[in-house]
C-alpha cells in the first residue's frame, strides 16, 4: 500500500490503526490495520519503506491523526534464540501522531 492508497482508504474509514514497527538495525516498518489484514506502507515502486526514526514516521504520518498509532517493538532475545517455552508479547506503545501546537 503506498502512502497515496493510504490517505484514501483513512479518508473512506477503511484503515482501523497503524503499527510502526521496530527492526533490528535501527529501521521502522509500518503496518496498516484493516479489518482483518495488516498492509504493509510501501513507495510508489513497490518496495517496503525503511525509515530512520520515530521522528519520520511521525512527519510520514502526520496527515492521518485522529488513527490510532502503535509503535511495536519485539523482544529481540526471542527473535534471536527462541528458548521460551512460551512466547513474548511484542511491546506496544501508543504513538502519538497529534500534530504539536
């Protein structure tokens, strides 16, 4: 889904939130809820964007506040090892995209 697609399912109420994901490296996904599927953001050519910074995500994002945001960080042991018996619960953090007055 690219960021154009993006503004126009959240103007037609077709985007339940959005989820910036953590990765590894220092890199931010975002995920597009809707009903029952996860989208991910992409650039016009097709490809998954990598951004640097919550900072960024915020400013990309900035248009689609009242969503509700999440910023989602895995427990990075886990990816890593996978030793638990049972499994983690990926942090979610609620990401404010109000713009700031």
């Amino acid at each position: 889904m690219t960021l154009q697609e993006l503004h126009e399912a959240a103007s037609a109420g077709m985007v339940d939130g959005l989820e910036v994901v953590s990765l590894e490296g220092g890199f931010y996904i975002v995920q597009v809820r809707r009903a029952n599927s996860l989208k991910l953001l992409c650039d016009e050519s097709g490809q998954v964007l990598h951004l640097r910074s919550t900072t960024q995500a915020r400013t990309l994002l900035a248009g689609l506040w009242p969503l509700p945001c999440e910023l989602i960080q895995h427990c990075v042991h886990d990816e890593m090892g996978a030793t638990r018996e049972t499994s983690v619960q990926p942090l979610r953090i609620p990401l404010s995209l109000e713009p700031s007055s």
